[in-house]
C-alpha cells in the first residue's frame, strides 16, 4: 500500500512539464536570393565605324658618340676657364659667330666666299674656317690652337692656371698684338703653333711679316711639314702677311715684287719671293 505523499511538490514538478512542453522554438528563414546582375552581351560594331588601331609610341635608341649631331652636342661648351668652339661649321650658323665687319675694307675683303675657299685648299678645312673667320671680323677671334672664344680686349683665364682664374699680370703688348694677327689666345697656344720652329718664337710673335727680319723667315721656312699640327705652322706663317700668302699659292707666276713705274710697288719690304714662303 502506497504510503503518503507530498502533494504540493508533485504539483510543482507537474507545473514544470507543463512549462517545458509549452515552449515555442523560433526558427528564422533565410534570407531570399538576391536576383543574380543582368549580363550584356558584347556585340561587334558595324562595318561601317571606322575604329583606328593602336600604333605604340616610336622610341628613339640613344646614339653612339661617333653618331651625334648638332642636336646632341652643341657647337660651342665651356670647360671652365671659358667658351670653345667644339665645330667650327656649326658654330658659323649659330648665334654666337659675329658677323663679318663689312665696315672694315679689310674685313670685307678677306669675307667674300672665294677666299674661304681658296685657303680651304691650302689648310685643314677647319683651320682655314677659323683664319677666315678671324681675319673677317673685327673683334671676335677664335683661337686656332685651343678653339677658345673671345673678343679682342678680353683678360682671359690662364690656360696653366686653375679652372675660372684670370691672370693678374700686366697685359702684354705682343699679346694683343698676336691676338688680332693671327687669333692665338696665350702664349701657350703660340708656341704650340710654332713648335717645329723653336728657334723663331721670340722673334715671329706679336710681329706681322713687315716686321720680321730674313733670318727668321728663313727659320720659318725651314723643315717641317706641318703635317702633324693640323697646319697651325703654316697659318703662323700665313697670318701675318696682308693677303694671307693667296698671291703667291694660288698665282705663283706673277712676280709681286714687280711694281709699275708710275705707282711704286707695296710688297718690297714683304720679300715676296717663293722660296721665302714655303708650303
């Protein structure tokens, strides 16, 4: 027989159940698809559109040394101690070549294109330009040993000295004079230029052939070819006559010596002779 119980807990754990089985389980639903990107088809363009194709940019290969131009290397560059003409026929169609001084009867004279040709055929094609070019103008020089760029007047930086010094010493006469005679720059340059003449470079510089005594044109005149100096010996010789020498190179059959009885010739003291001015 079943003994007594306890009514109230057996009521509470039936009121538990009843909880439990009352419960509500709350299922969320997913999410509807979102509608998958409408899809363009490419079509091809009609015939009659004219589409241009794509033609890649032309680069330029970068040129050897021996290949560059007057676009590439200017015509004139400065090292330091003041501008030098890298090509003389580069420089002659620039800015900075002076123009021949038509002012002067001489300037004008040696400026006509018929001398510049004439000393082309005796002299290296550059060293005549340059001898053209100094004798046609007159202030702008161009040295004919270093190339420098100058006018006459100019105080110029010494070639032994440091890059961008100027010499203090007193401007030599003779310099000057050499200057405007034949376009050599320093002393340096000139004794470059008359290096196979050693023996006549105190007495030729600074001096014009009226000037020069016959023992040194004899020295002048003795051997060397002036092969190897691109024919600087032979431009220090050439400069300091009044016509450059073309009389006697280019007419050497004419006797210049020889004046006419009513007007007294103006060549006797130069000693036009061929054998005292030998190429």
């Amino acid at each position: 027989m079943p003994g007594p119980r306890n009514a109230k807990k057996g009521k509470k754990v039936h009121v538990k159940k009843s909880k439990k089985s009352t419960s509500v389980t709350v299922i969320q639903a997913p999410a509807p698809p979102e509608p998958s990107p409408p899809v363009h088809k490419l079509e091809p363009p009609s015939s009659d559109i004219d589409c241009p194709s794509y033609t890649p940019p032309h680069i330029r290969p970068t040129p050897y040394v021996q290949d560059l131009h007057d676009d590439f290397i200017p015509s004139i560059h400065d090292p330091g101690n003041g501008p030098r003409v890298r090509d003389v026929r580069a420089f002659l169609s620039s800015f900075f070549a002076q123009p021949p001084s038509l002012d002067d009867p001489l300037c004008a004279e040696f400026s006509q294109e018929e001398v510049h040709q004439m000393l082309c055929t005796t002299l290296p094609d550059e060293t005549a330009t340059i001898l053209w070019y100094n004798k046609s103008r007159a202030t702008s020089r161009i040295c004919p040993s270093c190339r420098r760029l100058y006018r006459l007047g100019d105080i110029l930086p010494d070639l032994t000295q440091d890059s961008g010094q100027q010499t203090n010493e007193t401007r030599s006469p003779l310099l000057a004079r050499e200057q405007e005679i034949s376009g050599l720059c320093s002393p340096v340059c000139f004794i470059l230029a008359s290096f196979e003449y050693p023996c006549a470079i105190k007495t030729t510089w600074g001096r014009t052939a009226d000037e020069i005594d016959d023992f040194t044109w004899d020295l002048l005149n003795g051997p060397g070819d002036g092969r190897g100096d691109k024919g600087l010996s032979l431009l220090l010789k050439m400069a300091r006559l009044p016509d450059l020498g073309l009389g006697q190179l280019c007419l050497p059959d004419i006797d210049f010596d020889a004046g006419s009885e009513d007007e007294p010739t103006t060549y006797h003291r130069l000693h036009y002779e061929p054998e005292r001015f030998s190429c």
